[in-house]
C-alpha cells in the first residue's frame, strides 16, 4: 500500500490497509511559496498578502481538479500552505501521487487537557509583575480551546464581543460564535486574562474549535479535529495585527499511540509544525499544553514540536495527599505529600519540555456563573500565556525567540524526579522585570544550524559589543537530534578561551534542551568566562562524532546568551555548518507549609468543596 500511496503517513497507511473507504485528511501542498520553517527564518510580512493568495488559489485549484463526489473540503488555509478535506478512498491514491501534494496525513483528534489563585499567583509572582504595571495592557491572547463564555462577569459579560473577549470565531461549527460548550475554555481564560488572571488588563480572542453537539451549546465533542484546531491558528496569525494578537494558548493534545521515548515531533505532524512556524513567523509566541498522561519520557502533540513553548504542571501549595484520577475515573497517580513547586504527577514531561507553571490548582470563572477548581497542564499553560502578554506590553519590539529565551533564562530551575529533567518554573515578576539588553539570540534567518551526521561541525555565533569583563553568563541551547550521545558541544568566548558545554552524553530521543546556569551545569565550568571579556563572538559548536547509518542529521534550534558585564549595547549573530575538524582529545569527566486533607481529582478539575463541585473538564487530546 506504501507504493500505491507514497505521500500518506505510517497512520494514514494503516488505515488504508484495513479497508477503509472514508477518510478525513489533512495534506501539505507545493504552492511555490517558500515554507513556513523558512518565513519563520526569514520573515517578509510585506509580502505575506500576496503569498496569502497563491496558497489559496492554489488549494481552490486542487478542489476544482478533484471529483466532488470523492473530495469535500473541511478547511483552507491561508496562512500555511495545508488543506483538510473528506476524501473516498480513490480521491486519496490519486492525492498521494500528484506531484503538487506534498504528503498527507489522517485528521486527528485532540481532548482538552484540563488551586487557591493567591497560591497560584503568588508562586509565580505574577502579582508582583502586576503590580509593577505589567497587566497586559494593549495585549490580546487568543485562547484555542471550547470557546469561551462571554456572558460571566470575569469574561466581560452580556453579549460577543464586549470588554474582554473583543474577537472569536467557531471552525468546528462553522459560525462565528465562540460560546463555549464545556467550561474548559472559560477556565483557561480566566487563568490568562480575567480579573484574577496573570495578565487581567489583556484580551481574549476565543477560537472554539470543539464541536457543539446541541443548538444551545450545553455540551461539546470530546475531541477536537486537528483540521478545525489548525483552521483556528489559520484565523489567529490573519487577525493577528486587527487585535494586537501576540500569544496563542492550546490547553489541548494528544498522547502518542506507544509507550516509546518520544523527542520533538514535528515530522510526526507537520501540519502543526508548519502552522506554529507561521505563527512565530507572524511575531506570535504558540503555548501548548504539555499533558496529562502521566508520562516521563515524551509530550503529547502538538507540545512536542520545535516551535511551541511546552508548559508542564507543578503544585502551589501543600497538601497530605492528592489522586489523580484518569478519564475513566481509575486511579492514574498520586502524589502523597504535595508541596509548592512540586511537579505533578500527571504532569507529561520530557528533556524537550520548555517551562513549568502552576497546575494544581486554580480557581477560575465557570461557564454559566460562579466559580470552579481548575487543575491539569491546561491550567500551566495559560499562565505563561498571560506572563507572555504582560512582557509583550513592556517590551513590544521583542520577538517571540527573545521572549521566550528570557522567560527561560528568569526561571526558576525544578528537577522532576521521575526523570531528573530539570526544567525552568515561570517566574513572572522576574520576567517582566529583566533587562533585554542582556539576552543575545540570532534573528530568526540564522537558525536553525545543520549539523552534519558524523562529517563535521554546526556553529552558531553571537557578537556582543561595548562589555567589559563577563560578570555573570547563561547559555541557552536547543538541539533537535535522535541520539545526543553522538554530539560534543563546546563553547568559545571572544579571546579564544573555549570550553564543554557537553560530551557525548544522553540517550536517544531525548532532546537536548538546556539552560546552562540554570537547568544544566557544564561540563567545563561557566566561571571560567568570568572576568575574561564579553565584547566579541561567543560561539557554540555542536560536533556529531558518529556517523549512522541511515543518515541521522540533526539541528541547532536555538542558542542565545544572557550576559552581565559593565555595560551592553548593539550585538549581531550568525550561524554556519562547516566540514570535518580536528578538535582536541577529551578525557571522561564527572561532572525546596502548611497542609490540608487529602483529595482525589482528575487532571483537568480538582475534587473541589461542595459548594464548587461540578463535573471534571476536558483537556483537547488525540
């Protein structure tokens, strides 16, 4: 069947071959504009009205070309080059070979992924960065999700739009109307942006993407389709500059079908890889949900693509004992005792995890009146949203690589124990409060940096001006690479000192992804730097010492510097992949009150007092 389809992927094949004769798809086309990877690299908004029609007359000419009794369109996208359709089994093998079709995937499906807020706001100190005038003024956040109900006072009350949810739109029930149908994205958005919210003075753009399943919106679908999720990211990056769009929140995802070590996964979903792309091409930051599948080794998609800041979920106060529950009502873990910045044990984590945040637990606005206790990696997620929005109103010219660099780098570091991954904690007051003038990361045309398999050295180089000598040093790196093991990073200051980051070190599929200073500590020590100048290139070169076999090159996704010297001012950066190097042998080294009665909850809503209680929430999964 692989021969018959060769565009189709590995899920799209098995359904094929079990003798289907439906199929709901999502494909890439070859329109002849230039990727979305590539405008994210290289961005030219000026140009993107005109590439916004070449993408869809070019997917209207593919449906024009197909019989309409064997291919329905679901969705066209005007901001990457995608469509989603309903196809027969025959329009499907004649997709999968015309040359303008890129590849093809099944349509998934995705579940929401579902505290006392003083707690919450307190630990990461978000009403500390509030007070400082960091509100999110000016800012709107567009929240993917069940929609929102903008009736509750927290959301703006009365009718759609008003006050706090200025714009929306429904792409699974073709209106526009973003009601929402469960609660979940209610509960998502006020975390962000209501009242007590992390950044109360934003707005909400409310994409509902889940199907209602009655005219009155009581009730929604428990999955969301990934052609209707990815046609709500299509209607984000086009409004984006009409409502000062900066961040968009998915508290939604889908666990993998094995229990393998999973890195990032944007050949897995390309589709969502490519939409994120054109997201943060646009100047948008994409916050996505890490899971709630309790796992240690892999995020659920779409977290675990390159270009979304993954959000996983630790406690913000102490209790004797907290279950969990799965969403069949079985027991799925506990943890016994809780404690502030504890990781949560459904918490999905991985080395390619970007930040942790509060998850356990909220109490947010309900659908309809009142409140409720929120908890899950759905809830983590919109905090960073709303830390996000707070930064992007200080510092509007930064871009989203910056942004998300600095709320990295101002972390505070937690190690989960189930894996000894250490992660950065959002810390929203030292976000808002830091000096960009510190923080170095290339333009986005200067990564990501080939590394060639077994055959040479990537680099990635930033040049700093006008510091004396280096008084403090981070180092943030991003690699995307199956076996890590393989790779020697070394690090070169501005007068030639050179040191290792790393050295062959690492398993397979997990990603290397660190804060060295914060989350990581060198091989070599950062303190060799320290009074030794800070004017000139600091360079990270990343060595693949194996050759495999098929070929497995990997890439520097990130590396920026945040620096402390005299003073800081202008700096450039670049990058290169070059051939086979000498470089020098190396030997082996060696390189945080109170207390409440125990509960049992779901992921996605807390066992909450009588008078809160109400039914657990979803968290949007495959």
């Amino acid at each position: 069947m692989a021969a018959a389809a060769p565009r189709a992927d590995a899920r799209l094949l098995r359904a094929l071959d079990s003798g289907a004769d439906s199929f709901s798809i999502v494909l890439g086309l070859r329109d002849g504009t230039p990727s979305a990877r590539a405008l994210r690299l290289s961005p030219d908004p000026e140009g993107e009205p005109a590439r916004r029609l070449v993408r869809l007359e070019a997917q209207k000419r593919l449906a024009d070309e197909m019989p309409a009794e064997e291919f329905q369109v679901r969705h066209f996208y005007g901001s990457f080059s995608l469509m989603s359709a309903t196809v027969t089994r025959a329009a499907l093998l004649s997709l999968a070979n015309r040359p303008d079709v890129d590849w093809i995937r099944l349509d998934g499906k995705k579940r929401a992924l579902d505290s006392v807020a003083s707690n919450a706001q307190s630990l990461m100190h978000s009403d500390q960065a509030n007070a400082l005038g960091a509100t999110g003024t000016g800012q709107a956040i567009a929240i993917v999700d069940t929609g929102v109900d903008y009736g509750v006072d927290a959301m703006g009350g009365g009718g759609f739009p008003n006050s706090k949810v200025v714009a929306g739109t429904d792409t699974a029930d073709n209106d526009n109307d973003p009601m929402d149908c469960d609660g979940h994205g209610t509960s998502v958005a006020s975390i962000a942006a209501s009242t007590a919210g992390v950044a109360p003075s934003a707005k909400i753009v409310a994409i509902k993407v889940f199907s209602s399943t009655d005219a009155t919106n009581g009730s929604c679908a428990d999955t969301a389709d990934d052609s209707n999720i990815l046609a709500g990211v299509d209607w984000a990056i086009d409004h984006r500059a009409q409502f000062n769009i900066g961040v968009i929140n998915l508290s939604l995802g889908g666990a993998f079908e094995d229990s393998l070590d999973h890195g990032y996964c944007d050949a897995d979903v390309p589709d969502y890889a490519s939409a994120f792309d054109s997201a943060i091409a646009a100047g948008m930051v994409v916050v996505v949900a890490s899971g709630n599948d309790a796992t240690s080794n892999a995020l659920s998609a779409p977290a675990c693509v390159t270009s979304a800041v993954s959000v996983g979920a630790v406690y913000s106060q102490a209790s004797s004992s907290q279950t969990w529950l799965d969403d069949k009502g079985a027991t799925q873990c506990v943890d016994a005792p809780t404690a502030p910045d504890q990781v949560v044990c459904f918490s999905d984590s991985a080395s390619n995890l970007s930040m942790l945040a509060p998850g356990a637990f909220w109490v947010v606005a309900k659908k309809g009146s009142g409140v409720n206790l929120f908890a899950g990696t759905s809830a983590s997620a919109p905090a960073v949203s709303g830390t996000v929005a707070a930064m992007r109103q200080l510092r509007p010219a930064l871009p989203p690589e910056s942004l998300v660099g600095i709320l990295r780098a101002t972390g505070t570091p937690l190690t989960d124990p189930r894996n000894s991954v250490t992660t950065p904690r959002v810390d929203a007051f030292a976000a808002v409060s830091f000096d960009p003038s510190h923080f170095f990361a290339p333009p986005q045309a200067a990564l990501p940096v080939a590394i060639p398999d077994g055959t040479g050295s990537g680099s990635s180089s930033v040049t700093v001006s006008g510091v004396g000598s280096v008084s403090d040093l981070q180092v943030l790196v991003e690699i995307d690479h199956p076996d890590p093991q393989q790779l020697r990073l070394t690090l070169r200051g501005p007068d030639g000192m050179a040191i290792l980051l790393r050295d062959q070190t690492g398993e397979h599929e997990h990603p290397i992804n660190a804060v060295y200073g914060l989350t990581e500590v060198p091989l070599d020590p950062l303190a060799t730097f320290v009074g030794k100048p800070g004017s000139g290139a600091w360079t990270l070169t990343v060595e693949d010492r194996v050759a495999d076999v098929p070929s497995s090159a990997g890439r520097i996704v990130r590396f920026a510097v945040s620096l402390t010297g005299s003073t800081v001012s202008t700096r450039t950066v670049g990058g290169r992949a070059s051939g086979p190097h000498h470089t020098r042998a190396i030997g082996p080294r060696s390189s945080r009150g109170g207390s409440s009665a125990s509960t049992e909850a779901s992921p996605d809503s807390a066992t909450p007092p009588p008078e809160l209680r109400e039914r657990p929430q979803p968290f949007p999964q495959r």
